[in-house]
C-alpha cells in the first residue's frame, strides 16, 4: 500500500465533502476510498445515531440481505470481538479480526456463524468518530484465500478515518437542518373526528396516511393520536411515529387544546426521535428514556451513573424498571428487542444494496 492511493482516497473524500454532497452519495465514496486503500469484498458501511449507536441507513456491499438480522444478533447478543460500542470509545478506531483473535478467527462468534460459511475470512472494523460522536461504522471483510489484512493496509485506513468522519458528520448535519427547515404541520380535530383547521401545506402530509377507498378528513393515524391524547388526559400530551405512503416516517404529538378540542403537530422523524417514541409507547419515563441510549452505547453502571450524575443504586433501580416495563432481563436483550421490533424495518429501507 502506497503512500499515493491513501492520498488519492483522501482526496476523493475531501472533494465530495467540499461539494457538499448528499449523505448516501457521500457514504459511497466513503467506500470506494476504502476500497482504494483495501482489498476487500464485502462491506458494511452504516450511519448510527449519536445517542444509541444504532444503525439507521447506509450502504451494504457484497452482504446477502438474509445475512443482516444474524449480524445485529451477533453485535447485540454475542460476546465477540470489538464491537462497534467498544470501537466508538476506543482510543484507536479501527481494528482487525486477525489481530484481536491472535489469528485464530475461529475464536470470533461472528467468524464462524457469518463469515466463513461464505467464504469469508478477516474483517477490519472501523468506528468513524469526532470527539464523543460516532457518526458510522463500518465492517470490511475479505475473503479468506487473501489471508489476513496487511498492517499496511490497516494502518491507511486508520489514515481515512479522521477525514471520513468529519465528511460524513458534515453530511448528517446537512440532511438534518434540511429536515428542520420544513416546518411541521398541525391539525385541529374535534369530538367529532372532524377537521376544525390546519397550517398551509396540511394536505400533502394527510395524504401521507390515507387509506385508499376510505374518504375522511382526518386520517386514522392523526384520530388515533388525537385519541389516546384525549382519552389520557394528559396536559403534555403523547407522542407517537407512523409510517407514510412514500415511505417517509413521522413523529405525531397529540394534545389537548380544550374540552373539545385536539392539536396535533405532524413533523418529519428523525433517528433520535425513532428510539424516544418507542421508549415513550412502552411507558418509560423521562429519567428512564435516557437511560436506554446510554446502555445501547454500551456504559457500565458505574459510567452510566456519572455521566446522568446519580448513584449507581438509582441507576439499578432504573434498570430493573426498564426491564420490567419492556418485558427482558438483560441490557442485551433489551437493546436487540429495542433494534429488532422497532428500528430494524427503518434501517432495512434507509439502506443502500449494491
């Protein structure tokens, strides 16, 4: 590996940065700079939520789809070698299978169920950070006649990364404040399930949930909101996501506006706001919800205690809640029921198959 192809690849990288390019656009040359500093041949490059560090998107290569669901069963449920949590908050971002097996990739869980049945041999993982934030990770597997990844190799990548991280948070920067600019849209609905008003722009959002062949003016995922908030009688109201036509997932908060009377607000859902609705449909509390985050990242309770400044006691209590609440008894299974049931259908469509 010479000095000109990491050059070449972090110059692909920059280029696309300074135009600005869009996030799944950006992700590929992210990849294809890979691709110019490694041999490999398949590739997992995935954008992660800042606070959880699950996967929300990206771009899979050369990885049979019917593989995804065993991968996130081995990163959230097996004991295995460097996971993306330990990655994100390692003081080296990037790491071989070979390396942290002493070569003995059998060792890996994820070797043996995933990798070596197709061929598979070392892997190279990669947390592509900026301070605290991890913004993606990615997973890089060669075959296994090519034998185990150069030092040289390794070491170019770990020359990408910083440049790669910044890029791609600049990306995920760029689609969000596009996502605030569009303002939400709210809706007055009545007892009587009528349509009482709504901001410019609602009809395009109804239109969202309609249902073919049913003609009312207030769709049923905005009544059923409207709904629970009334029947709750909840000042704060409630919140709730649903899926639209195009694909496009929403964030709907429904409360009280009078005796008769609910507002609704309709806005485009981000990650973040995908795990907070779901911690909120199962009845965690606000104390409880930023606990989940910090577990999905992988703190300990010690950890988890300092950074919510509160005693590893209270942190235990909020554990025990948690669980009993979502129905598991582990951090792990509470982290994968999280991911599988609720998140794994969104990262399926927001990613890229090539």
């Amino acid at each position: 590996m010479g000095i000109d192809q990491v050059i070449a690849a972090r110059d692909r990288v920059l280029a696309a940065d300074a135009a600005e390019r869009p996030l799944t656009e950006l992700l590929g040359d992210v990849l294809e700079a890979l691709h110019g500093v490694a041999a490999f041949s398949v590739a997992a490059l995935l954008l992660t939520d800042t606070d959880s560090m699950l996967p929300f998107g990206g771009i899979v290569e050369g990885l049979d789809p019917s593989q995804c669901t065993p991968f996130w069963d081995n990163e959230l449920l097996d004991p295995d070698f460097a996971k993306f949590t330990s990655l994100a908050r390692s003081a080296e971002p990037v790491a071989t299978l070979s390396q942290l097996t002493d070569g003995d990739l059998a060792r890996s869980p994820r070797y043996r169920k995933l990798y070596e049945p197709a061929g598979g041999g070392d892997e190279i993982r990669v947390a592509f950070t900026t301070g605290a934030s991890c913004w993606a990770v990615a997973a890089l597997v060669r075959s296994a006649e090519l034998g185990p990844f150069p030092a040289a190799e390794s070491h170019a990548v770990l020359e990408l990364v910083p440049v790669a991280a910044r890029a791609i948070r600049s990306a995920v920067m760029r689609r969000d404040r596009a996502t605030a600019d569009q303002a939400p849209t709210m809706l007055v609905i009545d007892s009587d399930a009528s349509l009482v008003s709504a901001t410019p722009g609602a009809a395009e959002v109804l239109a969202e949930f309609a249902i073919h062949g049913v003609d009312v003016d207030v769709p049923t995922v905005a009544l059923a909101a409207a709904r629970r908030a009334e029947n709750l009688k909840n000042a704060t109201g409630i919140s709730m996501r649903a899926r639209g036509s195009s694909g496009r997932w929403f964030r709907l908060h429904a409360a009280p506006l009078g005796e008769y009377q609910v507002g609704v607000v309709v806005e485009p859902a981000g990650p973040g706001d995908l795990v907070s609705i779901v911690l909120e449909s199962h009845g965690l509390t606000q104390r409880e919800s930023e606990v989940v985050p910090l577990l999905a990242r992988g703190l300990s309770t010690k950890e988890i205690a300092t950074e919510m400044c509160i005693s590893r006691h209270t942190v235990n209590d909020h554990l025990k809640t948690i669980f009993s609440k979502c129905g598991v008894t582990s951090r792990g299974e509470l982290v994968a029921r999280l991911f599988a049931d609720h998140i794994l259908e969104h990262h399926h469509a927001a990613t890229v198959h090539r």
